[in-house]
C-alpha cells in the first residue's frame, strides 16, 4: 500500500499533516522532501494525523526525528493524534516519544489548546 499524503497550513506557521497507508523505505523519500518543505523557520507547529497509517520503517522515524528537531530549534512543537497502537510501539522501541504530545482524537488535542490558550490570556490579564 502506498503512502497518502495532505499537508495543511490552518494558520500561519501551524501545519496539519494527514498519513495513511504505510510509511516504509519506498514512501518515505517523498514524504520527507515534503515535510522538509513546510520545516521553515516560521513554522512553530506540526500536528501529524495519523488514524491510517498502517507501518513505519526506520527511514520513516528518521522523518519524524527530524521535524522534532528541527521544530524545537525553533521554540515550536510536533503533536500527533490517533496513532495506532503498533506505530506508537515503534516509536516507545526507538525511544522518540519524549517531547512529543500524543492525543487520542482531534477533539482531545482541541480541548488542550484551548486550555493553554486561555491558561495565555488569564497569565496577561492578571
């Protein structure tokens, strides 16, 4: 199975990126060279979808590790939501969930914004 892709900036330096099917040596080239495209300096946030993705290889962490690294140099975060119990096993085995929030649906990952966002507006307003 290939590799389904959808990367979506939902506001200025914030990217959705939707995975499916499997990410393996074979799909991994032109999931890493659009990834590294949206790895910008103003890019603060990627929130990774990850509901159908099925399989991930080394080359497919190496993806990952990455966009960690390189999002944190910038004060940002990587978020994942709805990874499957054997992809998140691969990344506890490679010892790379350190930093990375995980959130069992959208509606979870919403519910923790909002509350570091009005966590912001209550620290200014006092």
């Amino acid at each position: 199975m290939a590799l389904i892709m959808n990367v979506e900036s939902k506001l200025p330096g914030s990217y959705f990126v939707t995975l499916s099917g499997r990410l393996d040596g074979t799909t991994s080239p032109d999931c890493d060279a659009r990834i590294s495209s949206i790895l910008i300096p103003s890019t603060k946030t990627i929130l990774f979808e990850m509901t159908n993705l099925d399989y991930i290889s080394s080359m497919g962490l190496r993806i990952f590790l990455k966009a960690k690294r390189m999002i944190e140099q910038q004060d940002g975060h990587v978020y994942m939501i709805n990874v499957q119990p054997q992809i998140e096993k691969v990344f506890e085995i490679a010892n790379m969930l350190n930093g990375i929030r995980l959130f069992a649906s959208i509606s979870e990952a919403d519910a923790y914004f909002d509350a570091m966002q009005k966590s912001v507006l209550e620290s200014l307003n006092s």
